[in-house]
DNA sequence: GTCTATATGGCGATAGAC
DNA sequence: GTCTATCGCCATATAGAC
C-alpha cells in the first residue's frame, strides 16, 4: 500500500547521497552549504536534516562511501596471483578508469584526510587492507625482478603518486603544459594508462641488467 | 621620530602574514578563521582588516606568496645547463627539500587551485615560467638519452607526482605502510630523494638497452 | 595604529502545520 | 515524509574612541 511512500523514500535518500557527494566534492565539506544539496537534489532543504540529522553525519556517510573507491584496486593489486607486472598494469588501468569517472575525488579525499588524519583508520580496516602482507609479497616479487634494493613501499608511493596526482594538479598541468587544453588534457590522462606501466618495464630491464 | 610606530607597522604586517600562511595551510581557507589567524599573529583580529581589509584579499595575497614556492625549482629544471639526468636529481632533491619545510603546501595548494583554477595563470606568467621552451628542451634531451618514444610531459607528470605525492597522501601512506609511526614516516620522505632519480636512472638504462 | 563595541548576514537547526 | 516559518549562533566587517 505504502510502495508509493516506501520507493520515493528510497529514491530521495538516493538523490540526497548523489547530490551531496557531488557537491561535497567540488566545494569541499565548508564550501558546501545544506541549500546547495539540496538544490542539486531538487528537494527542500528541512528534509537532509530529516534523513541525516545534521550536516556533520551527512557528511561522513558520504565521505566514507566516497573514500571506499580508492580501496578496491589498492585490495586487487596485493590478492591477484597474476604475474608482478601484469597486476602493476591492471592496478594503474583500474586506478585509471576509476579516477577518470571521479575527477574531483582525489582532492576531495586528500583535502578531507589531511583536515582529519584518523578517520581512514577504521574505514581502512572495515575495507580489508592488510598492508603488511602486501607489501611482504612486493618485496620477494620484486627481488625476484632483480630490484633487490627497491622498497615496496617506495615502488607503492611513486605508481600512486604517478597515477593521482595528475588529476590532483590538473588546473597547474593543464595550465603549464596544454595551454588550457582540456580535451588534450583527458588525452594525456588517458595515455597515462600505458606511459606508466611502460615506465615501469624500462626500469625493470634496467634493474635486470645492471644486475649481471 | 616614527621609527617606533614604522618599525612596529612592519613587524605587524610580517607577523600578520606569517601567521595567516601557517593557519591557512592547516585549516584550509574557510576553515580559518580571523580570530583564529589573529589569535596565532597575537594582535587583536580588527588589526587583521585594518592591514588587509578583508579575508579574502588577506587570502589571495598569502596564496600567492605561498603558490610562488612551488615555481623556482620548476624554473630551475628548464634553465640549467647541466646534464639531464643530473637536473633531474636536483629538482628531486630541490622540491624534496622545500616539501620537508613545507609540509602543508601541496594540500593547501592543490585544493585551492582545484576550487578556482583561473587564479594561477597570472602568477605562472609573473614568475617568469616559460613551458613550451621547456618541453623542447625536454624532448630532445630525451631522445639523446634514447628514449624517443617518452613524451616529456609525462615524464614531467610523473616526476611530480613522485615528489609531492606522499605529502599530499601521507595520512594514508603513514596509515597502511608504516603503522602511523611519523619519524619513519619523515626518513622515508628523505630516502625518496635517492629513490626517485635511482628509479629513473633505471628507466634510462632499460631504454637503452631496448634501443639496440 | 590599535582597541572596544556593534552591525550585518548567512547558515545550520528545529518546531509545527499539513 | 515533506513543507513553511523561525530561532540562534558565529564570523566577517565596520564605526568610533583613544
């Protein structure tokens, strides 16, 4: 009888959490007001505070689903039984195709993480990250690779920052280098998925013959 | 006469500066407030407008002051004679350096710069940062070294983001990969000025091997 | 130049009708 | 569940005395 209440119920939460992640994203937690969500919700601004009480809770519900994408392809690249680099590959595709769909996630994260270091912890945990496994197989595999004197956590540090941060520093990027060429720029970041990885071999075949 | 009153009107505008660049950077610009920024200055917060007339023109000319640490090293890379791979070194070490005094920097840059990208072209130009120069310059150091196929812009790209990435991501790398034990933390920020250029030294000798 | 006191506006939050 | 009306706070900004 109530379908009617029941699905528009489930559909204004729906359209409160997309709006909110948009919003939130591109004006930041303190540059979004309760009115701007609700005006890109399409829905009176009272009814955020029915659904979430305030705006701190609102925010952190939409903060740790947005937070969670960052997850899976950090989990992917330590579980798969692939060989090392293939899994570098598939890690910088996958961060790739996910970031290119989510532009502004990464400021947003960082910005947020920086303001407030210990909230990941938890999230972290709930996500099943297991760190020091991860990075007890990078190193064999990459002594296997001849790099016996690459940490993992370095290797780890330098494809993430390669992969993030050009969505990261876009505006200056962009800017510097494109001329303020945003079609060329989405180019560029798409080449990214094949210039890195390639990177990464040139210095694997490096590492292997420096080694003899 | 009025050295007093000149001197102390010096010292107030310094301090008042000095104090609003460090407040700004932890709490992000809506998240400071002028009592806040009064409050670390020690000066009484109307002072603040009397010098600066209002926050955002305190804002814009703190960001500015504080965008402009992010161009020398930038510079530097294009206009030195040196041999590529040792500039290479030097702005890794360059940029590392002023990170480590400036640990806030990159979060507080990229965030602002992301929520108004037009802001930054003017004091690219001011500082005299000339790119279409530089990636020419680049590109044939590239193809000397034997890596024709390395667009030097992503070669820039991922220079960056190897160097200022684990600033901007360090409550999340400090977290998963060093058990949030900050002065590991900190040594492992000073070994990725050996780190980065050993990687890409690696690059260049796999391209070279591949040439052939 | 520096202070105290005050004006102004915006935003989050809630009460209450429907 | 959804809306209208309203309260109260806090931060920016300014007026005016010293």
């Amino acid at each position: 009888m109530n379908d009617n209440k029941q699905s528009r119920e489930i559909d204004t939460e729906r359209r409160i959490l997309e709006a909110s992640a948009k919003v939130f994203m591109m004006k930041g937690k303190l540059g979004a007001s309760m009115q701007d969500i609700a005006d890109e919700a399409g829905i009176n601004r009272t009814l955020l505070h029915y659904y979430f009480r305030n705006k701190d809770k609102l925010f952190d519900t939409v903060f740790e689903k947005v937070f969670a994408r960052l997850i899976p392809a950090m989990v992917s690249i330590m579980t798969s039984d692939q060989p090392f680099q293939e899994r570098l590959e598939q890690f910088v595709e996958a961060y790739s195709d996910m970031l290119l769909e989510n532009p502004y996630l990464p400021v947003f994260v960082f910005q947020e993480i920086s303001l407030n270091p210990h909230r990941i912890a938890e999230t972290l945990k709930e996500q099943g990250f297991s760190p020091k496994k991860t990075f007890k197989k990078f190193r064999s595999e990459l002594e296997e690779a001849g790099m016996d004197d690459m940490d993992p956590r370095h290797l780890f540090a330098s494809l993430l920052g390669m992969v993030i941060f050009p969505y990261i520093g876009r505006p200056l990027f962009q800017t510097i280098a494109f001329q303020d060429d945003a079609k060329a720029y989405d180019a560029f970041l798409d080449e990214r998925k094949k210039q890195i990885p390639q990177l990464l071999k040139l210095a694997f075949i490096g590492a292997s013959v420096q080694k003899q």
